[in-house]
C-alpha cells in the first residue's frame, strides 16, 4: 500500500479503516506462522534431522552438498577414506609382476635373473566374485520288493521334503525382502538373473513363511526376556496403518507391529509391571503405563529447553511427578 491509497483508506471512515487493519494483521499472523514453519529444524521440533536443509556449525550455516561455491567430492585437509588391503594369508592367488623392459640398461635380462622378490615394493588387490552356480541335489525315490511279496516304497528325507530351496537360499531371500526392503518380483528377477534360478512369486510368499515359523521360538524367548532387562529404551513409529514399536536393551532389540499406538500393548509386551528404566520421549502412552524410573530423551529435553519456558514447566512438572510416584512406592 502506497501513500495515497493509505490516505483514501483513512479518509473512508472509520469501520472500513479499522476492518483493513484486521485483515492486515490477520495476514501478518498467518504469515509468521508460517515462517515459523519453514525454520523448524530438527533441533527446534520433533522432525527428524535428515530433513534439514541447512544445519548451524560454530555460528555459521554450512552450505548445501550441491552448491556451487563448494567443489565436489573431498574437501582440502580431509584425511580421505582408502580400502586397507588383506594380509597374504587371506590371499587366494599371489601373481609377481615384473618390468617388461627397461631402454638405458644394457642388462636387463640379468636384471631379471636378480629380481628381489622379497618384499615387494608395492601390493594391488583385486577383489572379484566367482561364476555363481546353484548346486542342484536330486533326490531319486526307488521301491524295493522283498521276499515278503510287499513293496516298500522310499520317502524324501524330513530336513528336505517341506521345500524345493535349500536353507541358505531361503535365508537370502529373506535377507532381501525383510531386510534389504526388496519387493517380491525384485527378489524374483535377481535370482533369475544372477543365480539362473527360476523362483515363482508364490514360492517366494511361502518360503518367507517358513522363516517366519522358523524364528518364531527366537521372537518368543526375546519377548521373554524383555521384561527382565534393566534399561529399556523405547518408541514407535508410523508403519503402514499400523505402529512399529521398538525396545532396545544392551543385548537385543525387539520389535513389535501392532495397530494400537496405545499403553495396553505395552502391558502386550512388558507385562502389567516392568520394573526396570524406560528411557522415553514423553509420549503418554509410556509415562501412563510407567509408573516407576524414567529416563527422558536428552533431544526432547534440549528442544523443550530451547522452545522456551511453557515447555521447559512441562518438563520439570513430569519430573515432579515421577518422583512422587517413585517415593509412593517406596
């Protein structure tokens, strides 16, 4: 707005003057709001620090990896990152290198009859991956017919008649698809194409089923003794409709999915009672399941701290009643 529209604004009277005015800093507010948006780090809120732009190192901002002002790969000073080499004894196959010839030495094959083997002045290492080629075992069922006039016919071996794939097999596709987060049809055209397997996207299901069924004595027996941990560190996180619950002690994690984001899966999990830390970030399903030690998360503590007082109350009212209920007990 220039002067002289500011001055047909006034001169139009009261209610028009005061109604502009509102609209002006109703748009300023909006507008704060959303600059306060856009500054949030992951220092400042609860979003995570791949999501930062920019980050603040010594005062200053440290500019963006695509900038133009910064060159690209190792900067000057980095100490730089090199492949250490394998001792001999890890060496499949040692090949000595020679100079071919040499144009100032009148000698040179008498050179090469004194070539000083031991050590060698340099080593180069070359890592490749043998031509892979699945063992195919077949299992061949005869019938054997005694003097009893009877016929006895033979049956496939227990450890090999639930499946057509092998154990280590089966564990590579799992390994793919649970941890590698490949998709089935993935899995299936990489064994096509780089073991000259032939898997069908059923076998695929089936198989990480019977991982599944396999590991599920290992999930019982850590889920046991998760309860019996001293400290606990725990969260959940979003996961496809549902929530991926994590509780990490000093031996194992475990992780449970369930569609509740609530304290009754804590009481799944732990029992009605866990008698041990939980290290937490506040949220209240922990805090009204807990009633015993609580460790807070420092990131959230520091984020409330620097957020101002009205966090930083409730932080140390939460502290006030942990404690009060932690002295009840006792």
């Amino acid at each position: 707005m220039d002067k002289a529209e500011a001055e047909r604004l006034y001169d139009s009277g009261k209610d028009p003057t005061v109604e502009k005015i509102l609209d002006y800093d109703r748009e300023n507010r909006e507008l704060k709001e959303k600059v306060a948006r856009l500054e949030r780090t992951s220092q400042s809120s609860s979003k995570p620090p791949s999501s930062d732009v920019t980050r603040e190192r010594n005062g200053q901002k440290r500019q963006h990896a695509s900038s133009p002002k910064r060159k690209a790969g190792g900067q000057p000073g980095h100490p730089g990152n090199h492949r250490n080499l394998l001792p001999p004894e890890q060496v499949d196959e040692a090949i000595e290198c020679f100079a071919l010839e040499c144009r100032d030495c009148r000698h040179f094959e008498q050179c090469r009859a004194q070539a000083v083997r031991q050590p060698p002045v340099s080593r180069w290492q070359v890592t490749e991956i043998p031509p892979l080629k699945p063992t195919v075992t077949e299992y061949q069922l005869y019938t054997l017919c005694g003097e009893c006039g009877k016929a006895h016919p033979a049956t496939l071996p227990v450890e090999v008649g639930r499946s057509n794939f092998g154990p280590r097999l089966t564990a590579m596709i799992a390994y793919f698809t649970a941890v590698l987060k490949q998709p089935r049809r993935v899995v299936q055209d990489c064994f096509q194409t780089v073991f000259a397997t032939t898997i069908a996207l059923g076998s695929t299901q089936n198989l990480l089923t019977q991982t599944s069924q396999a590991l599920a004595p290992i999930e019982k027996a850590l889920k046991n003794a998760l309860p019996q941990q001293p400290v606990i560190n725990a969260d959940e996180s979003g996961w496809y409709k549902r929530w991926v619950w994590v509780f990490v002690t000093s031996v194992f994690v475990y992780f449970h999915i369930d569609a509740s984001r609530g304290s009754a899966v804590l009481k799944t999990v732990l029992g009605d009672i866990y008698k041990g830390i939980l290290c937490v970030d506040r949220w209240g399903a922990y805090t009204k399941y807990h009633k015993g030690l609580i460790q807070l998360c420092w990131a959230h503590l520091k984020r409330d701290i620097c957020n101002g007082p009205q966090k930083l109350d409730r932080v140390l009212s939460l502290w006030i009643t942990c404690f009060v209920q932690k002295e009840g007990q006792q």
